[in-house]
C-alpha cells in the first residue's frame, strides 16, 4: 500500500505525478521532493517558490524541510535567497552528517557549491500582486494576510517508507527576518 497526502490545491498535479511513480515503486522521498518542487516551480502560485511574494525588502526568501521517515533524517533551509526548488535543496542537506540546517547566505553559498541553480525568483506577476496588495492594505492601515499557504506533502511508499515536505515563500509582506533568523514555525509544521 502506498499513498500521499497534501496540502491545498496547488500540489494536485505535483501529487498526481508523484503518485504514478509511488504506484510504480519509487521511493517515498523522491515522490515528496518532486511533487514539493512542481509547486515551487509553478508561477502563479504567490505562496511557494518562482512567483512568490516577497519580503519587505523586494526579496523573495525561501524556506523549506525534509524528513525521512525511516531514519529521521532531516534538512532544511530558510531565508534561501535567488535559489530554484529549495526543498530539492533541503533534502540533499537531510543526506549530510552535520549542518543539515542552513539559513540565508550561508544557505545560498551550499546550494551553488552543490550544483544547485541560482535564478531569480521574483516575478513580474508577484511584484505587482505585491503593490496592489500593499495599497488595498497597508496603504489604508489594515493589517496584512495572517493566514497560512504553505505546501506541505507526506508520503508513504510500498515499502511502507514515510517522507515528508514543506516549502514556503512566506506570507505577504512579511517582515524582512532579522540575520540568521529561520521561520521556525516552519519547522514545528514538519516535526509534529
């Protein structure tokens, strides 16, 4: 028996594709990971990866998480600047002995070390979702979106092999974090 459970609907297609290759006998942890980053791929998603949101300060800061269910592994990044798929990022961290938690600049420095791909992942789309956010809101003293958007996915393989994953650009016109500070709501999510 196999299976896989997400949050909202921005992970459907991701969730399908993954669930093909768990019913054809992948690995729990790869299905997460690749239907993790189908959401972070997609652009018109402002909550998760390419087109997200960003802070503040114009930047899009990336967070996201991976743990192996069978032997607790974990890796996560948070503040990754300009880097693609950061859960793909997060997963290959689960694999080292030590730092597998890496935030900001150190996080980025990692990520291209390791091959990963730099790119920008502000959008024209999300920038002007942002300004026309800013002035519906902000702009008329009404606080910001408090909600929740985050995609989070677990996974079970036939091999009964649990994999779980979050990945996040954070809210709209969330506070530039203070250095070094990683969105430990983030982390609590994923080690429940």
């Amino acid at each position: 028996m196999w299976g896989m459970i997400a949050t909202w609907r921005m992970a459907l297609e991701g969730v399908t594709e993954a669930a093909t290759a768990l019913a054809s006998g992948a690995d729990t942890a790869s299905a997460v990971v690749n239907a993790v980053a189908a959401v972070e791929d997609f652009p018109l998603y402002k909550s998760v990866g390419y087109g997200g949101l960003p802070t503040e300060n114009g930047e899009v800061e990336l967070d996201a998480a991976f743990m192996d269910g069978d032997t607790l592994a974990f890796g996560a990044v948070g503040n990754l600047v300009d880097i693609a798929n950061p859960v793909k990022v997060a997963h290959a961290l689960s694999r080292q002995r030590y730092n597998s938690l890496l935030v900001g600049q150190g996080a980025r420095e990692w990520a291209i070390s390791q091959g990963f791909a730099a790119k920008s992942m502000l959008t024209e789309r999300a920038m002007q979702h942002y300004r026309k956010r800013c002035r519906e809101t902000l702009d008329k003293g009404l606080s910001p979106y408090d909600g929740h958007d985050t995609v989070g996915i677990i996974g079970l393989d036939k091999q009964g092999s649990m994999s779980v994953a979050t990945s996040t650009s954070g809210l709209f016109y969330e506070k530039t974090r203070a250095a070094g500070r990683f969105a430990d709501y983030r982390l609590r999510l994923l080690l429940r």
